[in-house]
C-alpha cells in the first residue's frame, strides 16, 4: 500500500471516529439538557455529527477497507484514531439510571470541539482527494449552526453568574488535559502532511487559536495553551472509557451483523 493510500486512511479514521465518539457522548445528554429547546438543539447537532462520521466510514468502504457499519461498530478500542477527549464520559453515573453530568463541561467540549472540526474542514475543502474535498463542503454548511450554537453557550454561561463562570473555567481545565491529540495526526504525520490532504498540525493548531481569541478577550481571559498528549488516541492510546462507549454503541449491531438497518 503507497504511503499516499495509507495517509489517507488513517486522515478518514481520525476524522471519523471523532464524529463518531462524540456524537455518541452528546446522545447521551438527550432527555437530560438543561432545557425541552436544548434538548431538540441538541438531538439536532448530534445526528448531523453521525451523519459527518457516516460520510467518513462510507468514503473508507469505497477505499476497500471493509463495510461502513462494522467499521463504525466491530473494531476494538486499540484499532480506534479517535482524540481522547471525544471519548470521554459527560460526568458520573449512568445515562437513565443515575447520571449526574456536568452541563458546563458539555459546553466547553463542545465548543472547542466544534472550532477545532471548523479548522480541519475549512482546510479539507481544499483537499487534494476529491471525495473528502467534496464532503467537506457539505458538513461545512451544518457546522456553521453547531459553532454559532455552541459559542453562544460558552460566551452566556462565561458572563453569567459566579457560580457558572467557576464551573466553566473548571471544565475548561478539564477539556485541555485531554486536548493535545486534537490536532495530532500521530506516527502518520509526515504521510499524512506531505500527501496535501489536509493542513498541518501547526496551521491546524495556529488557526484554532485565532478564532477563539477574539471570543477569549471579548470576556477578558487568555486562550488556553495546548499541551502535549498524555495519551495519543491517534495512535491507538485510549481510556477504558472508550471500551465501555464501544461495547454499547455496538451491542444491538452485534445481535445481528447481517440486518440491514
């Protein structure tokens, strides 16, 4: 297989199990968002974002690496390219038994998340493989609602009262631990770069800053510093939390891999 054709898949399964892992985490929020038109903004956001993932596993079937819904269900957690952030839990508990989830956090991954996909798209669109160029085009018209929806949370909940603005600047901190495999392509780096499918990490990284910035001081604080990954989802390095997102996203899909849904 060409370095080329290796780049390019490895780009797909990291673009795809991003979409697919967080927008399984924002399904969890359903019944549970602060409010009924949260709840329907919300439900919205989370299955354009499955729809992003889709797109992504499809272009993977056509690239002959297997069928779409078994990539998206039967491979282990070692075998996912997904950040770690997208991975982890909305907060304690259980969803429809005892959750007790953190609403600012929901927040600020989101956003971040959200402008961090801005960047990668605006960059895709100019991809030098067509079909990714192509789609990208199309999730950007629907990302554009998801950031304006998520900003205008962070930027409300930021001003608001004492108790809000500590909370969000706690689920700020606890974003950014997990938030330095964001913009990491890993060991296929150099492929990945060099093919001209997407920008950088660096340029990815440098615009992420500049279109939070103005957001940033408008409320008076510093865009926080990426750090460097403790684990690298895009190599592989995951929580044991992705084991347990796994084993229920795919529980009904494993009751009969043949159906057709």
């Amino acid at each position: 297989m060409s370095n080329e054709r290796v780049a390019l898949k490895e780009l797909l399964f990291q673009l795809a199990d991003d979409d697919f892992l967080i927008s399984y985490r924002g399904s969890e929020w359903l019944g549970l968002a602060p409010h009924i038109e949260e709840d329907v903004a919300f439900s919205s956001i989370t299955q354009d974002t499955m729809g992003h993932a889709t797109m992504y596993y499809n272009l993977l079937e056509e690239l002959g690496e297997g069928n779409a819904d078994a990539l998206a269900h039967l491979r282990s957690s070692a075998e996912r390219r997904n950040s770690v952030l997208a991975e982890r839990v909305n907060g304690e508990g259980y969803y429809m038994e005892t959750p007790i989830y953190d609403w600012a956090y929901a927040v600020v991954r989101n956003y971040f998340y959200a402008q961090a996909k801005r960047v990668k798209i605006d960059s895709l669109r100019e991809s030098s493989y067509a079909p990714l160029a192509e789609g990208a085009v199309k999730v950007s018209m629907e990302l554009h609602y998801h950031l304006m929806h998520w900003r205008t949370w962070f930027t409300q909940l930021m001003s608001s009262t004492d108790e809000a603005e500590k909370r969000m600047t706690n689920a700020i901190k606890l974003v950014m631990e997990d938030f330095g495999d964001i913009f990491s392509y890993g060991q296929y780096k150099e492929d990945i770069e060099s093919a001209g499918l997407i920008a950088t990490e660096e340029e990815l990284t440098k615009n992420w800053i500049a279109a939070l910035t103005p957001v940033f001081e408008s409320l008076g604080l510093a865009v926080p510093t990426i750090p460097a990954p403790v684990k690298n989802g895009r190599n592989g390095e995951h929580t044991d939390e992705l084991d347990t997102a796994i084993a229920t996203l795919s529980e009904v899909y494993r009751l009969d891999v043949e159906a057709v849904w």
